[in-house]
C-alpha cells in the first residue's frame, strides 16, 4: 500500500504539474479549456468549474488539457434541424438544445436555416409559424445535446485563433513547469537533507577487498594517492578506476591522525573494459542549507545535471549503446519507485526531480503527439507563413499516437518479464 500511495503521489503530481503549464498559459492566452484530466481512459471522478471540468480517469499513463478548437470541438448547424432556444433580456440566445423533445418554459423552436456559431454567432431560421428570424447567439451562450450542457467557444477563444507564439508558450508550458517542479523539489533537498559534500570519507569497507586487507576502515579520510591531493571522492574514483593492478600508496585521515595505506586494486570489467576497485563504499557526508540563495542555486545546479544525464542516455540510445530494454514503462517506474521508497522519503524525492525531468525532456522530443512534435509544427508554420493543413498534420499525429501505443505496449511486456519473470 505503501509503495502505491507513492507511485499515485508521485506519478500523479508529475502529470498535474505538466498540465498546470498547459492549463495556465491557455488561460494566459484566453483559449477555453474545456476539460483539465490527470489520467486517461473512463472518467472516475468529475467538477465542473466555471467553463472547464475537472476529471480523475481510470488509466493512470499521463493527462490532458482540452482546449477549444482542437479536434472535433467545433459545432456546426446544418439546413434543415430542428433547435429549440431560450433568449436572455437583449433577445441573444443563451441556451441551444439539440436533440430535445421536452418542452421548457420560455423556450422558442426554430428550424434552421444557417448558421454561424464560430465567428460572428447567429442562428437564422424559420419559427413555428413560419417566418424567417435571426438571432445573435450570446458568447457564453450553453449548447445542449441528450442532456450534456457545453460551452460555446468564439473564435477568439480557440486555440487555433492564436499566434504562433501563444501556441507555442502552451504546448511549451508543459515540460517546462516539470522542469520547474524538479527545480524545486532539488530545493527542498537543500533545505530538508543537505547538500552532498563530496568529501572523500569511506562509508563502508568490504570485508576481505583490498582496501580491506591493507587496513582502511569506515570513517578514513582520504587526502592522497601516489602523491595527488584528493579533494573529492570522485578523484579518488578516478584515480582507482585507472589503476588496475597497480600498487597505490594511500594516504588517509583516522581521528584525526595521519595514516599510509598499499593497495592494489582488483580487476573488475564492464562493457569491454578494465576498471579497478578497492572494495569501499560511498554516501556523501550532506551540509544542510539555510540560505535560500544557496538552496536555488543547489536547485537550478541539480536539475541542470539531471537533464544533461539524461540526454546523455539519449544520446547512448542513438549511437545503440542504450538497449531499449532499459527503458522502463509504467510497471518498470512502479517497481523502482517501491525500491526507492525503502530507502526513505528523500530518496523518493530525488527519484519524483529526476522523473519529472525525464518527462519534460521526453515530451520535447520532435515526434508526432507530443509536445515536441507540435512545437515542430509550429516551427514550420512560423518559417512558412501560413500553417500546414490540419488533416495532414492530424494524420501525422494520430501515426505518431499508434507509434508511441506499440512501444508503450512493448516497454510495459519488457517490465513484466523483467520484473515478475
């Protein structure tokens, strides 16, 4: 139970941040958003706020902010249906129902004739008697079909009516508020735990390792080896790694009193290569933070190293130096998370600021339905001049959708192998 509140606090406050970016700079922008969800698939939970409504669903793989004017939000009156209207005191229509047989008070029927409940909104049509009469069509004006009430959306209200670059500032608002979230997760780190050190100290000895046998013990402080300063651990690691087989004099730090080491590190191989180990383990002494300049700059630093880490794994699964079965989906983050949490709760924050980056920098990837691909989009229209057609792009996206639905498939079968196999 433990391991699921985490992964739903985790993996939920991921997505509703991502959201949040796309949700205010619509606003910013004055689109409509018809519908913020955190999760996808069939609705568990629902409130509607002003002209949005705000949803929980089942699938927990992601959300969405609906804006007006994306996909089939449009609504169109053909010749020839039959509306009923309710007028409000300067004689606009404030409420449209479709598809309703059920007589209210106040109601006005009309057969239409044409329509424009886009730009200009006004209903013309012929009256139970017969003559022809045009109505404006209030702005908040409500539509209502088998009971289901929605907003009308002006033109200037949807998405597609903006700029490019209010477009852009949208979609981009949403990796950019999980950059921000890890930011201020790494923050809180700074405040909470501390920053790490980096101090060469050894945490722990591996009985009968090298380091073992020529007298280390938890607690050294490591100042030299064969003659180099050591000021951090990863010069010690360093010099280590490079030095398979070959005897290293170490000087050390017990109490306070200077102490020689001999060593030889052992052979150990990855990917092909020789590397050296002592046999000592490591967890930086952590300085906690009491100056908030200090506790950004650690914030703005880790999140800065997170992403380039991050890009570096992507650039090793160009070149094929990453497998695809190291990418984890939904049930691989699930597992590591419950691994995580054992190791207590800062742990599990510095896991949430490395997802969260994970996703921002994914969703800026330039491949069709996500952010990245709409950015790209809007890229091409900005150098154009006029933007790429609709249905074209769509096709593109909804390719890139079945795409991105196989590999979730593939990545999620990988994890249940790996992990319960």
């Amino acid at each position: 139970m433990q391991t699921v509140l985490a992964f739903i606090v985790i993996f939920g406050g991921l997505v509703f941040f991502h959201e949040l970016g796309h949700f205010l700079f619509a606003k910013r922008a004055g689109i409509m958003v018809r519908e913020f969800a955190i999760g996808m698939g069939p609705k568990i939970f629902g409130v509607t706020k002003g002209e949005t409504i705000y949803t929980i669903r089942l699938l927990p793989v992601g959300g969405y902010v609906r804006m007006a004017g994306e996909d089939t939000d449009s609504v169109e009156l053909k010749p020839g249906y039959r509306i009923g209207v309710i007028l409000n005191d300067d004689n606009e229509i404030e409420k449209m129902y479709f598809n309703q047989n059920k007589t209210y008070p106040n109601i006005y029927f009309l057969e239409v004739e044409r329509a424009d409940l886009n730009r200009e909104l006004w209903v013309e049509g012929y009256n139970e008697d017969e003559e022809l009469v045009r109505f404006n069509v209030a702005r908040n004006a409500v539509l209502v079909e088998n009971g289901v009430e929605t907003i009308i959306a002006p033109y200037d209200r949807q998405f597609n009516s903006k700029s490019v670059g209010a477009r852009t500032m949208t979609i981009f608002a949403g990796p950019l508020f999980n950059f921000i979230l890890a930011f201020f997760i790494f923050m809180a780190l700074g405040f909470m735990q501390g920053v790490p050190t980096n101090e060469p100290i050894i945490t722990k000895v591996v009985p009968e390792s090298p380091a073992a046998v020529a007298g280390m013990e938890d607690g050294d402080l490591v100042t030299n080896i064969n003659g180099t300063t050591i000021s951090e651990w990863n010069d010690l690691v360093a010099i280590v790694q490079e030095s398979p087989k070959e005897s290293l004099t170490v000087n050390v730090e017990r109490d306070g009193a200077p102490l020689t080491l001999t060593m030889t590190p052992e052979v150990i191989e990855q990917d092909g290569e020789q590397f050296g180990q002592i046999g000592v383990q490591y967890a930086s002494p952590m300085e906690r933070i009491v100056n908030p300049l200090e506790a950004a700059w650690y914030g703005a630093v880790s999140t800065y190293e997170g992403t380039i880490r991050i890009f570096e794994a992507l650039g090793d699964l160009v070149t094929g130096q990453f497998s695809l079965d190291k990418l984890n989906g939904p049930v691989g983050i699930y597992k590591t998370t419950e691994m995580v949490a054992e190791d207590g709760v800062f742990q599990l924050m510095h896991w949430a600021a490395m997802l969260s980056i994970n996703l921002g920098i994914m969703n800026l990837l330039p491949l069709p339905a996500l952010d990245g691909g709409r950015l790209m989009f809007f890229a091409v229209e900005a150098v154009r001049g006029k933007p790429i057609d609709s249905q074209k792009e769509g096709m593109v996206h909804f390719v890139g959708i079945m795409l991105l639905m196989a590999l979730m498939v593939a990545v999620t079968w990988n994890d249940i192998q790996n992990f319960f196999f």
